[in-house]
C-alpha cells in the first residue's frame, strides 16, 4: 500500500509566528492511497511510536507517564513554566530547543492537559503557558531529576542553581515512604512478574 508523509494541518499554538511544523517527525501523518509514494515499511512506522507494545513487554506507570513527558524538550518545558517562565520566546532562548519541537512539545502537553494558554496579546495573537494543577504536579519529578543532576552531574563547580525551601533551607530532596518515612530506596512490586525496584 502507497504511504505519503505530510505536514500536520493544525495551527501553530505558540502564537509567534507560523510555526507549522514541516520537518518535525511527530507533526507527520501517514495516509494512504496518495498517488506520490515513498515506500515506507510499515514496521518502522509503528516503532516511531512509544505507544507500541513488544509481546512480553512489562506494562507499567513509568512508560505510561514517559509516554507523556519522556522527552527532553517536554521536561524543559515543564521546568521552566514552574520557574515562572511563560512566554514562548522566552522558552526557546532559555531551553535551547528548536521553535518547532517546542511548539510540538507544548501542543502535546496541552492535549495531555498538563498546560493551559491564555492570551496575553489579541494584535498579534499570542498566548503564555501556565501549568495546569496536573501539570503542576510534576514538581516533585522535577525536584529529583534537579536533585539526582546536582549530585552526579553537576563537576567540581558546584550546582548552576540552588534552591531555597520555605523553610529557609537548602532544599535537598529525598525520596521517602509516605508511612513509614524512611528513604523510598527499595521497593517492591506486588502485580505481576516483576523484580524489586
């Protein structure tokens, strides 16, 4: 069967410009019958997809939520909206990331409703993103990348950032067991086939 590759039809949502998105894999669609034909193996179609289970793949909420915010750009996203960033402009200089898998990464985030636009400019149209209060609660995956970045990560010159707890502290971030409150460092999964985490 003829596959053709074409550009996603949706309007760009980050509202500086016209960021459609033309060589971004994930802005592709694939329908059949075109009379233009690359010859694509339907096979390497289907592993694009993170969606696709391998037989005797173990299902589990780690590669549910990687499935939804398991991508670079994402995280940085996510990071700088929590650190009060909010503007696209502002996303893109302070990420890195292209204009076009930013405004892909952010589209996804807000179909997952983890994100929100509002407007902020009718002339040009434009919107800020703002964390939704799921979204918000990634601060504490966030918070332990941030921490796990510092203590493996961060060299000799010490961490790029350091953050302050209400309480006036450094914050250092520990994983631990909401009942017995000890470090969250073994666990244990009771469904299924699985070893200790």
């Amino acid at each position: 069967m003829p596959f053709v590759l074409v550009s996603n039809p949706s309007p760009p949502i980050a509202g500086e410009g016209d960021h459609r998105l033309h060589d971004n894999p994930l802005s592709l669609k694939i329908q059949p019958g075109s009379p233009v034909c690359w010859k694509v193996k339907l096979d390497s179609i289907e592993g694009m997809s993170s969606n696709h289970q391998r037989e005797g793949t173990r299902h589990c909420s780690v590669a549910r939520a990687l499935d939804v915010v398991g991508e670079k750009w994402s995280l940085l996203a996510i990071r700088e909206m929590m650190l009060g960033t909010h503007r696209f402009g502002e996303m893109v200089k302070n990420t890195g990331a292209p204009r076009d898998i930013l405004t892909a990464r952010l589209r996804k985030l807000e179909e997952e409703g983890l994100l929100e636009r509002r407007p902020y400019s009718t002339r040009p149209e434009r919107y800020e993103y703002h964390l939704t209060e799921l979204g918000a609660t990634l601060n504490s995956v966030i918070s332990v990348l941030r921490q796990w970045g510092d203590d493996h990560l961060a060299g000799p010159e010490g961490p790029p950032l350091i953050f302050t707890h209400s309480c006036g502290h450094e914050l250092d971030v520990e994983l631990v067991c909401a009942h017995c409150r000890k470090p969250a460092i073994t666990m244990t999964a009771n469904r299924g086939d699985v070893d200790p985490l």
